[in-house]
C-alpha cells in the first residue's frame, strides 16, 4: 500500500521564481501550481524582494 500526500492550500509550500523572461515564469507558474505549490513570481531582483517582503506566507524556496 503507497501513502500519498495530499496539499492542501493551507499547506502548500510556497515557492518564488525569478526570472527576466516573462515566458520562463509563465511555464514555471504553471508547472509549479499544477504540482500543489503557492507561486509567487517576479521579473528581476529588486521586484523577488518586494514580493518577498509583501507575501502574507513564508517563503520555502527561492527558485532563480
């Protein structure tokens, strides 16, 4: 018998991508959700720290 996980939105690890290519971000966005994380996402450094510094969860990995 194979015990499988199940994440729920609460649970959900949070991951922010970083990338200056805005079609990089669009298939890790959804690659990522598809897989049960939250995304966050930004386009350069200056904008992964805002959204870090804004983000209402932890964030679990910093994906660049």
């Amino acid at each position: 018998m194979s015990a499988s996980l199940s994440l729920t939105p609460l649970a959900s690890p949070t991951i922010l991508a970083v990338d200056d290519d805005h079609g990089v971000l669009g298939l890790l966005d959804t690659a990522l959700r598809s897989a049960g994380y939250r995304v966050l996402l930004a386009d350069g450094g200056r904008h992964a720290i805002e959204v870090y510094e804004n983000s209402e969860n932890p964030v679990h990995l910093l994906l660049t």
